[in-house]
C-alpha cells in the first residue's frame, strides 16, 4: 500500500528546513535544510534560494500537499508587479521603536490596544515597521500596493513556481502578529493601517486553518501555512495545561486557550493559534544567544559550558546577568544592553558566570508562565524546546526556576512537523489535524516548590532597578 506524503517548511531567521512525513502517522521520511543569511534585513529572494536549495534533489517527489511556517512579523512590501520594494525587515529589526510608541499613544493606549487588537505593539510588530517606512522612505510606501508576511511570500513563491497563484493568502495565526488583525473581532482593522501608513493597503486573504491556498501544476495542494510558534503549538500536539518554552534565537513561553486575552503590560501578545483557537504569548529578543555569549566570553564549547553551569550553586554565587544583549522586547527595551551584577572577587569563576548566562536566560522568561497563569491560562507543566533545550544545564536549572514539571520532546524540527501535521489536514479535509504522536525524550520533576523562588526575585529587583520595569 503507497502512503500520502506531505511536507512541512520551517522558514526561520537562520535558514529553511523542510521535513517530508507520512501523512497518516507523522513518520518524517527524509529532510533538508539550506541557510538564510544573518540579519535584521534581508532580501526575500535569498528565502526563495534557500528553498530551492533545500527541496531540490528529488525532496519532494511523491509530496501531495505542502504547507509554509514562518518567522513571524517580517515586512515584505510589494509593488503592483508584485515585486519587493525593499528588503523586508525582520521581527528582530528594532529600528521601528519610536513608531511603536506612538502607534500605542496614538489609537488610545495600551489597555485600548489589548482589547481591541489583542497586542501592544513594540518594535517586533509589522504594523511598526509600516509606520517606520512611512516615515522613513515615504518613497518606497508610495510604491507599496500591499504587505505580506514571510511566510506567505514563500508560499506565494511556491504557487508561482507550479503555476497556482491565485491571490496573497495568510492565516489567522500569523496574521494576528501584524497589529492590524484583531485577535478579538477576527478581521483586519483598517483604522489601524489608516493610523500606521496614512492609507489602507491591501491585504492577504486569511483563509480557514486548513482551508487550501491552491494547487501546483503538478497536483500538489498548498495549505495556508502559520507563524513559526503556530506551527510548533501543532507540531507539539499541545494540550490544555501544556506551556511551551521555546530557547532558539528568541525565547517564547505560549499555551494553547480557548479564548483570547488582554494583556495591557504588553507582556503577552494575544495571538490566534493554527487550530482556531487562539495563542497567548510572550517572546524575547535572547535566549540560545545568551548561552552562545557565555561561551564565547568563557572561551569553551558546549559540551565544557554545561559541565561549569552545573558545577555552580544555585544563584551562581550571587551574580545575576539581565540578558538583554541586543535589546530586548519583553519588556519593552529595544535599546537595552547586557548587565552583569553582583561582581564580586569570591564569585568571579568559570563555573558562576557560565550558570550565571543560563538562569539570566531563563529568569527573562519565568514571568511568561507566570503572566499565563494570570490570565487564566491552565499551567500544568512545560515543554521545552529549541537548540537550546538540549542542554542538560539548561534543563536542570529550568526545572528549580519554573518550579513545575518538564518535559523535553525529542529532538524534532516542530515548527516544520506543525506546517506538515497542516498540509494532512488540508489533504484529508477532515474536521481536525490527524493525531500524529510526539515522542517524550526526558521527564524531570521540580524541586521544592519554592526552590528558585530567592534567584527569581532577585532578578526581579535587578531588572527593576536597573530599568524601571518588573
């Protein structure tokens, strides 16, 4: 019996990554991936060579459908050729900060904004980035027909490659990380695009979540796609009282929850899910960058770096590091540097300093679970993830400061497994995603309940003092 192929695109800050699966049982069959080049501003077309790079070789040969994950809040601006006006500026581009904060005086507010839209903008958002080109290169706006997002720019690109274009599509998930799709009406805003640019631009059509962006010449269906953490809540299966910590470039904390919330801090955005739920998230500028900081400074690899954290107490001997080294967005620092505080001779060692990188890197983001819990979001354990994660350091250390049981899945491309676990659904046209199966590498139990609560509010009151914040 041929089993149906689908596969799955992670097209990320760093490089695209596609896995081809059984559409049945989520088995991955065979995966490539192809580099993206650094930055905070790249020229799409460099995803599109990535892609081409990747999937060539025969990838994708017996693949009946195909759905894109992206890095989610990227500013793709189109003529009306539908070609790029200028290279799009990425989620971590924080050049728009100013704009962010105007947007937010301007329509009334942050407690406005998290009502309304669901989001407080900061620099990350597109909506900023619009605002920014505005203002900035009011040329380059003039020539702007519309906006898309990474993700569906390389779908796009794959319709127009098999003859299938018909229209710029989007999802729910994604499109609630622009600033001018309501998480809350479920419609784009145009007030806000009128508020951003001036003028209201077209938009992509946001289609159901597992509703077909169209078809190939060769027959293979193009599902709509997702942001990178919607992609990962699919990928992962996840269940009430699950809360993702995502450790890549940035960090995330998000739960799946049935209704969207209102966060006026700004500290949890609330997005739509892929599943037509909804997604409320914090995300931070460092996290996997933080370790990779420790090590440079400490001049060790990976493997030396994880014996030193582990080799220090608790709390690192009193050195604390608030890990915003390229600004940070939660809070909302864009301009922020790294500190490190409570240097003193008796603690300066390898071994204080290298755990000293991972608590910062973690302690940025124990308040994510926290702000969940406040909103009424089900907290029950946490899956970790990322490049990150594998780390033992990492997930002893996460264990005591998050005080809940972890869960680290095995080592999988999630963000892809999501947009494929998409691409079965939109093939089988069934009314829910098939049940693929996660495997469930290391379960560890927390310590004392209150075992990091010491290191948790010390960090809170550095944070405090030196920024004002927490």
């Amino acid at each position: 019996m041929t089993r149906s192929l689908v596969a799955g695109v992670d097209s990320s800050t760093q490089s695209c990554k596609i896995v081809v699966c059984d559409a049945e049982t989520g088995q991955v069959v065979r995966s490539a991936r192809a580099p993206h080049p650094d930055g905070t501003e790249v020229d799409p077309a460099a995803w599109w060579a990535a892609w081409q790079q990747a999937s060539s070789g025969g990838l994708l040969d017996g693949v009946e459908a195909i759905a894109v994950g992206g890095q989610q809040h990227g500013m793709v601006t189109l003529d009306d050729a539908d070609q790029v006006v200028r290279p799009a500026l990425l989620w971590n581009d924080t050049r728009s900060a100013a704009a962010a904060a105007d947007l937010v005086e301007e329509f009334g507010g942050a407690q406005a904004w998290a009502e309304q839209i669901g989001i407080v903008p900061v620099a990350a958002i597109t909506a900023t980035k619009l605002r920014w080109l505005a203002r900035n290169e009011p040329d380059n706006m003039a020539r702007t027909r519309t906006c898309v997002l990474p993700h569906d720019w390389v779908t796009g690109q794959i319709l127009k490659d098999g003859n299938g274009f018909q229209q710029w599509v989007t999802d729910r998930g994604d499109a609630s990380g622009t600033g001018y799709w309501s998480a809350h009406s479920q419609d784009y805003r145009t007030d806000v695009m009128d508020l951003a640019m001036g003028r209201t631009i077209e938009v992509p059509t946001v289609l159901a979540p597992h509703e077909a962006a169209g078809r190939t010449d060769s027959g293979m269906i193009v599902a709509p796609g997702t942001g990178d953490n919607m992609g990962a809540a699919l990928g992962l299966g996840l269940a009430r009282g699950d809360v993702v910590v995502s450790l890549g470039t940035s960090g995330t904390v998000f739960a799946r929850h049935s209704d969207p919330v209102a966060d006026a801090s700004g500290a949890l955005q609330s997005f739509a899910d892929a599943e037509g739920g909804y997604l409320p998230l914090l995300c931070t500028l460092n996290a996997s960058r933080v370790l990779n900081a420790g090590m440079t400074m400490l001049g060790v690899d990976y493997s030396e770096f994880d014996r030193l954290a582990l080799a220090a107490a608790p709390g690192a001997g009193g050195l604390t590091l608030i890990p915003y080294l390229d600004g940070e967005r939660t809070p909302n620092l864009p301009d922020a540097t790294g500190t490190l505080l409570g240097l003193q001779r008796a603690n300066a060692t390898p071994e204080n300093l290298a755990r000293a990188h991972v608590e910062g890197m973690l302690l940025n983001l124990v308040s994510g679970v926290g702000a969940l819990r406040d909103h009424g979001v089900a907290v029950e354990r946490i899956l970790l993830i990322g490049g990150a994660a594998a780390s033992t350091a990492v997930q002893d250390i996460a264990c005591q400061l998050f005080g809940l049981p972890l869960v680290v899945p095995a080592a999988g491309e999630y963000v892809g497994l999501g947009a494929a676990r998409q691409a079965a659904w939109t093939l089988s046209g069934a009314d829910a995603p098939p049940q693929w199966e996660v495997s469930l590498d290391v379960r560890a139990e927390p310590g004392a309940p209150d075992a990091g609560a010491e290191i948790v509010e010390r960090y809170r009151q550095a944070v405090r003092d030196q920024h004002g914040v927490g």
